[in-house]
C-alpha cells in the first residue's frame, strides 16, 4: 500500500501529463485531419510543447486561467476606446491619415524593441503573402475608421462599425466552412437591420461618411479572417510585427505629403495613438 508522501508524489507527476493531454486535444482540434492519421491507442501520446502550434498553447493557457483573459480583454477594448478618443482630438488638426501613420510606426517601434533578441526568429514566416495582405486590411480598416471619426461622431461610427462580428460570421461560414445556424442567421439579420437604422441611406440626414465605418467593419472582417486562417501556426510576435512594418512602411510614402506642422498638443496625442493602439492588439493576443 502506497503512503501518504507516494500518493503525493504520484499527484504532482500526473500534472504534466495532463496538460500535455489537454495541448495534444488542443492540437487535434486546429488539425482535425490528424485524427485520420494517427492509430488507434487508447490515449494521445504526451506532447512536446515547443512543437505544439502557437494558437494552442495560448488557447491551453487561456482555459486555465479564464479570468485573466477576460481582464485583458476588457484591458484592450479599453485601450482601443482611448485610441479611438485620442484620434478623435488629433484628427482635426493632423489629419486621420497622420494618425494612421503614427499607429502603426508607433507599433512597429514598440515591436521591434520587444523582440530585438530574437528578431531574426520573429521575422520568419510561413505564410508571407497572407501576412502582408491581413496587414494591408487592418491597416485600411484603421484608415477609414480614422477617416471617419473626423467627419462623423464617435458614438455613430462605433455603431456602424460594430457590424464587423456579422461580417466575420458571415465569411466564416462562406471562406472558412463553419457552421451557420437559425440563431447567428438571425442575429446577422438583426445587425443589418440596426446598421440600416443608423446610417439611414435615402434619407436627408444620410451622411456619405457614415459608410467610412461599414468599409472599415469589412477591412477588419477580412483581417480576422486570414488571421483565423494563418493563426494556430504562427508566433504572435510575428503576425504583431507584421501588421506594424507593412503599415509603417506603406504610409511613410504618403505622409511627407500631408504632414501639417506638429505642436506640443498634436505631436502628444499621436504619441497617445501608437501607444494605446500598440497596448491594446498586444493585451488582445
């Protein structure tokens, strides 16, 4: 018969395995053509976690911890409010194209300086055009989310844009082959009806910017999309440094063009931009 210190002992070495039962189950469920090809026996084999796809093991480390995730995800959407309020106080003065530069250089710095260590590792990517076509999306989509916080309220563009969860349903189910039942149906029908409602087209009080933020809703569909598509097998870190150079890159041609003269106030809250946009995307991952 065991003793109290043997059990003990067997209880702390049970703990690894069961975590890498739950990667391994995390695994299958990303690569569901795995199941096809491995044999029957009984039990998944342990799972050597830095093999394991970067999606999974965030996914493991979210299910243990549920209240962490959901304190940063509360943490970013109250980072990306505080952007979209710093955008709207800058906008008038250096213009939304400005503000998107200094997003998204402002992220790429951040990245960079994060990641020097390991910068070639971060780099390396699997997927290069999927990459750089997600990135040119999410940067659209901040444009025209940019463009149309300076022309319209913040309260009306945030309502239009957050149709951007029935787009994603909707090309989850058209790209990616996922399941669309009577409920997300109605749900989408919904949305539609209530985007409808606030921008009012045919209207007189139907302004042409109110549509800025649907373009933006389905830039950023298109974004999450193919990030849903290259996510489990990429470092997060890269997908973030991607996402920062393309944009930074793509905008510096532009901005000398339309750069006003910075004060102490505007060059202040474009600071407040890249920060609070960089803070939010990295408490969102």
């Amino acid at each position: 018969m065991m003793t109290l210190w043997e059990r003990r002992e067997n209880c702390f070495n049970i703990s690894p395995q069961l975590i890498a039962l739950k990667l391994q189950l995390a695994k299958r469920i990303f690569h569901p053509t795995s199941l096809r090809t491995q044999p029957k026996r009984g039990i998944y084999p342990p799972l050597d976690t830095a093999h394991a796809p970067a999606y999974a093991r965030r996914m493991s480390a979210t299910q243990a911890s549920p209240r962490s995730a959901i304190l940063l995800t509360l943490a970013a959407i109250l980072c990306f409010t505080l952007m979209d309020a710093s955008v709207k106080a800058a906008a008038s003065s250096t213009g939304a194209l400005t503000a998107v530069w200094a997003r998204y250089t402002g992220q790429m710095l951040i990245v960079v300086i994060l990641v020097a260590p390991r910068i070639a590792t971060v780099v390396r990517t699997a997927y290069p055009g999927l990459q750089i076509a997600r990135s040119i999306l999410l940067m659209l989509a901040t444009f025209f989310f940019f463009q149309a916080l300076s022309r319209i309220g913040l309260a009306e563009a945030t309502a239009v844009a957050a149709i951007n969860p029935i787009l994603i349903t909707l090309g989850g189910a058209v790209f990616l082959r996922e399941a669309l039942g009577p409920r997300r149906i109605a749900a989408v029908v919904v949305a539609l009806i209530g985007a409808l409602i606030i921008i009012r087209p045919g209207t007189d009080v139907f302004q042409p910017a109110a549509l800025l933020p649907l373009c933006a809703a389905t830039c950023f569909a298109g974004f999450t999309l193919i990030t849903r598509k290259v996510g489990p097998q990429e470092d997060v870190w890269t997908s973030l440094f991607y996402t920062g150079i393309v944009g930074a890159v793509v905008l510096s041609a532009f901005v000398p063009f339309v750069l006003p003269p910075l004060d102490a106030r505007s060059a202040g809250l474009l600071a407040l931009v890249a920060l609070f946009g960089t803070s939010g995307q990295l408490t969102l991952f």
